[in-house]
C-alpha cells in the first residue's frame, strides 16, 4: 500500500493557483498508475475538502481517501452524519463521471 501526499495539490487549489493545481494533478494521477502498475494499493490524503476532493476520487487506482480530519472539523458546523454523507455523495459523483 502507498499513500499519495496531495497537500500540495489541495494548497494550490485553495489558493487559486490553476496551473500548479493541473500539474499536481497531473503528477498524482501518473503516481496512482505506476503505483497501481507495480501491484501496489493507493489511498491518498492530506488537505482534501469538499471543494478539491472529486478530481483525486475520480482516480481509479485510488482504494482509499484519508479525509477524516477534514469530516471531524466540518462536522461541528454541519454534523457528522451530513459531511460524511456530503463527502460520499462528491466521491460517488466523481466515481461515475
């Protein structure tokens, strides 16, 4: 198992910063493959929100998103049971793009 680092890509997305947000998108996406080629599990996480999840979810090779600080956090504006259903809804949509 292997766990992609994507804080660089949810930084430069809450930053605005479009084209480093493609290239870490990018970046990422050609790491799940070669992970996923060398027979390995991808899980990733680190800065995902609402907002920057569905591009990291859409990836096939990903198994597993780490998200639980982020859910824990909005859960005291929302409630837990509507981020997680919030977040799931996102990763459900991205999955069937």
């Amino acid at each position: 198992m292997i766990e992609l680092h994507t804080g660089a890509y949810c930084d430069a997305h809450a930053e605005g910063r479009i084209e480093d947000c493609r290239a870490e998108l990018q970046r990422l996406s050609e790491m799940s493959e070669y992970a996923n080629e060398l027979g390995l599990e991808v899980h990733a996480g680190h800065g995902l929100t609402f907002g920057c999840v569905k591009p990291i979810a859409a990836f096939p090779q990903v198994m597993e998103l780490n998200i639980g600080h982020f859910l824990i956090g909005e859960s005291i504006y929302i409630g837990l049971e509507a981020a997680i259903k919030k977040m799931r809804n996102l990763m459900n949509d991205a999955r069937s793009q």
